[in-house]
C-alpha cells in the first residue's frame, strides 16, 4: 500500500491510500477517486516538497499559490496552534525571501527551468491547468500551505 497526497481541479488537498502507483493511475483514469471536499473526479497527485529534491538539481524551486486560497481551509484543525504557527512561519520565509511574479508565475517559473533567466526563488499564481503542464514540462514546484485567517 502506498500513500498518495492528491490535489483535485479545484485545489483541495486529500490524502488516500492505493496498491500502488498503477492502482492510482487506474482509478484515476476512471474517474474512481473523488475529492471528499468537492466531489469532482479531475483529481491528480499533489506536488510535494520531495518529488523536488529527487530531481537531482540544485535550482531553487519555484513555488506555487493553489489557485483557491479557501479550497485548503477544511483540512486544518483551526484549534491546532502549534501548526498554524508552523505554517505561518514557513509561510512568511517564503514570501519574504522569494519574489512575486504574481500570475506571470508560469512563464517566469518556465524561464527559470529552461535557464533562459538567472535562477532566483519565486512565488506567484497559476491555474491548475497551467500548473500541470509546468509539471509535465519537468517544472519543480510547490504549493504555498494556506491559513484560514488569511480569508478575511
Ligand atoms: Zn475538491
């Protein structure tokens, strides 16, 4: 048994348990596995920060803004201090040290991958189509964890 982190169309993020990389793909295509959030079927493998180092580069990573900041909100306990600290922590290095490109995110992150510019860490919005097709380009890049207190 393998788990999977999975990322459906609308940006929710889950979490399942499969047989095995075959199995998520079978049940995938399918249309067999649901977001518990929103129902739909488009759901994928979410990017995780690993998925990154196992490219064997060194280049920062480009990250990524889930294009609905509400859809992450029913997975967080809201009572859980500890890692709602933890995440604005993390959240607030990430911002801080990585520039906003805003929605030019996927041509800048593109640019960097191709080495077309000089590398440098960025953060910024893209759709989950455009995020996609980043990964499919072999584009590393990282959801930005979101905090409930951040919709008001
Ligand atoms: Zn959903």
């Amino acid at each position: 048994m393998i788990k999977f982190a999975l990322l459906c169309a609308s940006g929710h993020e889950f979490e399942s348990w499969f047989q095995n990389g075959a199995a998520f793909d079978m049940q995938a295509a399918g249309g067999l596995i649901r977001c518990p959030v929103c129902q739909t079927a488009r759901v994928t493998k979410a990017i995780m920060a690993p998925a990154i180092a196992s490219s064997g580069r060194e280049k920062p990573s480009p990250l990524l803004s889930p294009p609905e900041p509400s859809a992450n909100v029913a997975l967080l306990d809201a009572g859980d201090k500890e890692l709602r600290s933890m995440i604005e922590g993390i959240r607030k290095r990430i911002l801080e040290q990585t520039d906003d490109v805003g929605m030019h995110f996927p041509e800048e992150a593109r640019k960097i991958h191709h080495g077309l510019v000089p590398e440098r860490p960025i953060h910024g919005q893209a759709s989950f189509e455009e995020a996609r097709a980043l990964i499919e380009e072999g584009v590393g890049i990282l959801p930005i964890p979101l905090l409930p207190s951040e919709q008001n």
